[in-house]
C-alpha cells in the first residue's frame, strides 16, 4: 500500500517551509507543498480505499488535507530511526497505526 519507496518521493519536500521568509511567503510555499502532496497522495487513495473505506469520509475534510497530513505522518514515521531499528512486525504495526491515527475525525477541531 504506502510503500516505503515510495513514501521516500516526498524528501524533495523535506525542510521547504523553513525556506520562507515572511509569514504571507510561508502561507503561499505551505498551500503550494500541500496541493503537490495532495496529488503524489491521489496515488494511494484507491489502494487505501479498498482496505479502508472511512478514507472518504477523511478524504472531504479540509478540501482533503486530512489525508495529506495523513501520508505526511506516514513518511515521517517512517524516517525516524526507532520505526528503522524495528523488526518488520512492528514497523507493519507503525504504519497502520500511522494511516488509520484520524480515521474517526469527522472535522477540523474545535477549541
């Protein structure tokens, strides 16, 4: 599903934001990443939605940056160095839990 090739694809993203200068440039490079994401993740959707149907409904919240920030959360699991050092079982184990982490939100938070 998210293979770990794959998820890789979203280094070139890695550390882009910090690039911004000012709190207007950051909003503009943040919607740009997030919308070029969104399309790298479309790859996914289909793959996730035959194992995880909820995924539509996560897929209509926030114009679907729901799910962006869900394969962002993948990726960087599977960076850190303890995901690494895990045996197989357990990185398995940390990815689902990582793709299914706000399978039940059912909209932004309220404060």
């Amino acid at each position: 599903m998210l293979s770990s090739s794959k998820l890789l694809e979203l280094q070139k993203y890695d550390g882009i934001l910090t690039q911004a200068k000012t709190s207007a440039e950051y909003k503009i490079m943040r919607y740009k990443v997030y919308s070029e994401i969104e399309s790298f993740a479309k790859q996914f959707y289909v793959e996730i939605l035959q194992v995880v149907p909820e995924w539509n409904d996560l897929h209509k919240i926030n114009d679907g940056m729901v799910c962006v920030h869900t394969v962002l959360v993948c990726y960087q699991t599977m960076k850190d160095p303890l995901f690494l050092a895990a045996s197989p079982f357990e990185q398995n184990v940390l990815m689902w839990a990582a793709l299914l982490h706000d399978i039940r939100k059912r909209g932004n938070p309220v404060f």
